[in-house]
C-alpha cells in the first residue's frame, strides 16, 4: 500500500472478511422469454389444533426445482412428508443441520411447525417463536423451509390462511406474496394474528403488529410511540429510508421498561421486531431508546461484509443525537449519555486498540460504543474539514443513493467525497493504534462537553459550534403524539448492563 494512503492493515481486512463472514445477497438475474420463474409455491396454513402451528404445503413446480431445502435455522421441524407423482407420500427426516433432500421425482412436501414452544422441547425465543393466544413472532428462518443453494433467478409465490399475518413483504391484490430466492433467505420477521396499526409518515408507512396485551397501554399509544421514533430518523435521514416497513410488537408479562430488546432482520426491506414490558405505563415511553436505535438501523445500509462495529457505532451515536435534534432529550441529556456509553466502552476493552477492537471484536459494550466513538470523530472532522457545512448525515444520504448495501471501502469513499479530500484513512491511521477511548477526552473538550458528577456542562470551546451543529435539529422539533408530554425535564435514565439489541448479518445459506 502507499505510504500517502494509509489504509486498514491487511490483517484487518482479512479478519473483518473471516470474523464477519462474507456474504452477497442474491442478485436477480432476466428470465429467458417464455420460463416459468416460479419454482415453488408455498401455501401456509394458520392451525389451532391440537396446537398453534404452521401447515406448510410446499409445491415444487417444473424439472427446474430446488431438491436440496434447508431450515436456516433448524430445530423446529424434525420430518418432512414428500409426495410423488402419483401421490403416494412418505416420511424424510431433517437432518441435525436442518437439510432436507428431497427425491427428484418429488412433486410436494409437507410439515408443520408449531409455534408453541412446549412442543418443540424448547423455550420460547424471539427467533423460533413466542406469544400468547392467536398472537405470534417466529423468524421466517425457523419455520421456512428454503432451498439450500438459492439460484438467483428462483421465483416463489407464498399465500397464507387462516389468519392475519404480517410478513416483511406486501401481497400483491389477490394476497399472494411474490418473492424472490432472497427472500427465502433473508426472510426476516413474521407475525401471525394480533392487531394492527399503520404508522404514516411523510413519505412512507410502518405497518406494526401488536402480539399480546398491554397492561397500562394502548394500541394507539404504542404506534404513536414507533411514530415518533420513526420521525426521528428523519433528523438524520432527508427522508424515511424504505417506503414501507413492518415492525411487530411483543409484550413480555412482569417487565416495566417501554422495550426491552429489539432487533432487525435484513429482509427486503428489512424487518423490525421490539420487545415491550406488558407493564410499562405511558409515562415510561418517552424515555425509551430502543425503538429509534433499531429504526436508525434502516439510516445506514447494510454493510458487506457485515461490519458490527460500524453499523452499531452508527446507530448507537445517532440514537444520542436524534433524540436530542427532536426535542426529546436535552443536548445536555444525549452528551451524558454519550460521555456514559464511552465510560462503559472503555470499561469493557480496558487499553485494546481501536484495532484491535474492530478486527476481534469486544462485549457488546465494547463493540458498540467504540463504533459510536469513531461515528463521532468521523462527524466530527467531517464539520472541521469542510467549515461545519457538511456531515456525516450526508455520508449516509451519499451512501443510500447507491443502493442498500455498502463496503467498508464504499463507507471510506463517501466520508472522503463529502469531505473534499482524503480524510477517512487519515482518521484510520491516526486512531486505529492507540487505546480504542483514548481519543474521547481531547475530543470532548474541544467540544466544549464536560463531564462532572452530575451529567455534563456544555460550553464555549474551539468546535463548539461544531457540537451545536451536531446536535441540532435537522428540520425543526419532532412533535411527539403519545399521551405522555414529552419534556426536557424526563429525569435522565441510564442504560443497564444489558444488551437490548442485536442486529443479525444477512444470510448466506
Ligand atoms: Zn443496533
């Protein structure tokens, strides 16, 4: 490598490809005129009896179909029954690993997946499915079974009965899901039964599910509060990043706190789930993280290789700020919070190099707050290069204009274009070597941040005209429209130890 362009060291792009796991997500390729893209047609069937389940009816269509067929996530299913052309049908067990090879000569197969924990031997679980009455959130990875290798010309059609279901993808008129072989891979979160409520923006719609019953909160006051952390992107994003997207909600009985743990699945388009405390009042909402954090997920694009660091970095610094440029914490609030988040980062990797943090990775804590800290001296030498005229708001903006993907190298391109020079392997350089939190307490200052016993001071420095820019509002105040009055004064709260989100890379199989 030249010695003027420093970059990533070998061994950490080796091992970001090797740590992260490389993966492309499928491409589709014309059709041939006259082919039948459809492969295969799935018919799933919402039963009660003898328990909640899934009845899969899976119709493979044409010489051309998939025989070798996994459950990504096996476990759920242990056999499958094929049927032949004259109809006669026998049993296939899954493999440990969830591979299914079906007989060439098979023309259907079927199987159920139930939904109720009990009957798998198992605990319920946000993946493999969990809920109450005629509600439930199961992963499309637990209960599809997909063709083992996904051509990227492979069309499948999916009709559900027998219940309301909310799946990542919008049927078309006659409520056929259309899909193609990467959404069978990619097939994100899934919602049978529950109610439903439409979250409108600006310039798209949040369809949410709501799976179980609240104690102290209603429907509406659950999608008024996805609404407002859905306007919040739009602090950081000049528009929502997916015209429609599906979010299910699920209460957890016992627990107080608005959510407790969320996640995004990169379906096409990606899919949000969040768990809520079935006890949390109105007056608990306002305070709640999560929601923003998961939806700000959606405001960078999906790194491939997966790159934890950087996509939790970002949506853990524009967690901080988005909340504050809406008006609903204080700039003071959202630095406490950012100066907090460094201290447990630094707690948790101790004096490991940024380096060494990114190339192998850390507890969560360490993780997310290092990409949070490198978000910020990215921001932050972005408003410098440029005399506080452009950001790391534009980067991202630069970056969905060229798809819903990106590289690493992508990510280093844009932050230098926005930047008007090479800045980004600069900044590499200059951090990646030292202790990953040594960096935090020059740039504080120079930000005129200051932390004390009792939160933080803001005040006059050298880039404090950079810190206001930072956090100010994009666009003006994000109103909040939850009952609960959304004020400056909500007393700060601090995170606990645990993780309440992940965010899961795509699938390549
Ligand atoms: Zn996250």
């Amino acid at each position: 490598m030249p010695s003027s362009r420093p970059v990533l060291s070998f061994a950490v792009r080796v091992s970001l490809l090797l740590v992260l796991g490389a993966c492309q997500p499928a491409r589709t390729l014309p059709l041939r005129p006259g082919e039948d893209p459809t492969a295969l047609r799935y018919r799933v069937t919402y039963v009660r009896e003898p328990v909640h389940a899934l009845d899969v009816e899976l119709v493979l269509v044409g010489e051309n179909a998939p025989r070798d067929f996994l459950f990504t996530q096996p476990g759920g299913v242990d056999r499958v029954r094929v049927f032949g052309p004259e109809g006669s049908g026998h049993e296939l067990s899954v493999s440990p690993e969830g591979r299914v090879l079906v007989p060439r000569d098979t023309r259907l197969l079927r199987y159920r997946y139930p939904l109720e924990a009990r009957v798998r031997g198992a605990r319920p679980d946000f993946s493999s499915g969990m809920g109450e009455g005629d509600s439930w959130h199961v992963a499309g990875r637990a209960w599809l079974l997909r063709p083992r290798v996904v051509s990227p010309s492979l069309r499948a059609e999916l009709v559900v009965e027998g219940v309301d279901a909310l799946l990542p993808w919008e049927p078309d008129a006659s409520g056929v899901y259309r899909l193609e072989g990467g959404d069978l891979v990619d097939s994100g979160f899934h919602a049978f039964g529950g109610r439903r409520c439409t979250v409108r923006l600006p310039d798209a719609v949040m369809e949410v599910a709501v799976l179980g019953h609240m104690s102290r909160m209603d429907d509406a006051g659950l999608c008024a509060w996805l609404h407002q952390a859905a306007s919040e992107v739009l602090t950081v994003r000049r528009h929502f990043p997916y015209p429609r997207i599906t979010v299910r909600v699920i209460p957890v009985p016992g627990r107080q706190a608005p959510a407790v743990f969320g996640m995004v699945l990169w379906s096409s388009p990606p899919s949000v789930s969040v768990l809520v405390g079935q006890e949390a009042g109105p007056e608990f909402f306002p305070r709640d993280w999560v929601a923003v954090h998961e939806l700000l997920h959606l405001a960078h694009p999906t790194f491939v290789p997966h790159i934890a660091w950087l996509s939790e970095g970002l949506a853990t610094y524009y967690t901080e700020l988005a909340r504050a440029r809406s008006g609903r914490q204080t700039p003071e609030q959202a630095w406490a919070e950012l100066v907090s988040g460094f201290s447990r980062g630094r707690a948790a990797v101790g004096t490991r190099t940024m380096e060494d943090v990114m190339t192998h990775g850390a507890s969560f804590q360490g993780i997310y707050w290092t990409g949070a800290l490198f978000a910020l001296l990215v921001d932050v030498e972005l408003r410098r290069a440029t005399g506080n005229t452009r950001s790391l708001d534009e980067v991202l903006e630069r970056l969905a204009s060229s798809g819903p993907t990106a590289t690493f190298d992508e990510f280093g391109a844009a932050v230098d274009a926005v930047a008007g020079r090479s800045l980004f392997h600069e900044l590499l350089e200059r951090h990646l070597s030292q202790p990953a939190f040594a960096g935090v307490e020059p740039l504080l200052q120079a930000l005129g941040v200051e932390p004390g016993p009792d939160g933080v001071r803001l005040g006059a420095a050298r880039d404090s005209q950079v810190r206001e820019a930072l956090e100010g509002a994009r666009r003006g105040p994000v109103t909040a429209k939850f009952g609960a009055r959304m004020s400056d004064r909500d007393p700060f709260v601090s995170r606990d130890g645990s993780p309440r989100h992940v965010q899961l890379p795509p699938l390549t199989q």
